[in-house]
C-alpha cells in the first residue's frame, strides 16, 4: 500500500510541477508579446474594412477615421489617442485574434496640426500620424 500512495504522491508532485512550469512559461510569453501595429492609415471612412480617402489635410467638422491592422495581441488592448494643441482625447479599442483590423474616428472640430497614435495599454507608442485641419 505505502507503494501505492508513493505513487499517487509522485504523480501528483509530477502534475503540479508541470502545472506550474505551463503556467510561469504562458506569463513570461504574455509579458513579453506586446501588439505590433502592421499598419496604421487616416482617412475619411472605411469600407470593407480596408480606409477610404486617405490622405493628410481634412476639413474642419470633417470625421477622420484611423485605421490599423493589429498583429500578436490577441486578446490585448491598444490605445489610440488624438491629439491636438493641449487637448487630447483617447479610446481603448479590443484586439480580437493576432491579425486583427480596427478603427476609431474623430471629427476634428478645430483647425492645425493634429496627432493620432495608436500606444499599448503601458503607455509605449507602437505608432503615430501627424495631419493637418483647415
């Protein structure tokens, strides 16, 4: 009997530790996988998900759409952020499998230079665009 249960407890000792080695190995892999942002456009819509009238100058009360095409983030989060002047406006968008295309618009409301970047969610620039409003 005392064989059986040394057994069981090898087995068992075995299961956790191979548990635990899975698990630490899943986490150093999603620390160190961060999104990469393929490609990243402006434009003034989208269509079958690809952007429209691409381009660099909008008009004011004109909505400019920022397209992206997300790699390696399934599941993970990218956040894109409009700037212009000293304000700044910022949305989080869902990254849904490791090729994955989104979009967010603004209307600019005020004429200038504007940014738009797209940053994980730690804050590290992984793109931007500069355009101007008139």
């Amino acid at each position: 009997m005392k064989k059986i249960l040394l057994s069981s407890a090898t087995l068992i000792g075995i299961f956790l530790l191979t548990s635990a080695a899975a698990s630490a190995q899943e986490m150093k892999m999603k620390a160190t996988t961060e999104p990469a942002v393929a490609e990243f456009k402006i434009g003034t819509s989208v269509q079958d998900r690809e952007i429209v009238g691409e381009d660099s100058t909008f008009s004011m009360g004109e909505k400019v759409y920022a397209w992206m095409k997300v790699t390696g983030a399934s599941g993970d989060s990218v956040v894109v952020t409009w700037k212009h002047a000293d304000i700044t406006y910022s949305t989080t968008v869902y990254i849904g499998s490791n090729s994955w295309r989104t979009w967010v618009y603004k209307t600019v409301s005020a004429a200038g230079e504007w940014t738009v970047t797209a940053a994980t969610t730690s804050g590290d620039i992984l793109k931007r665009i500069t355009f101007t409003v008139k």
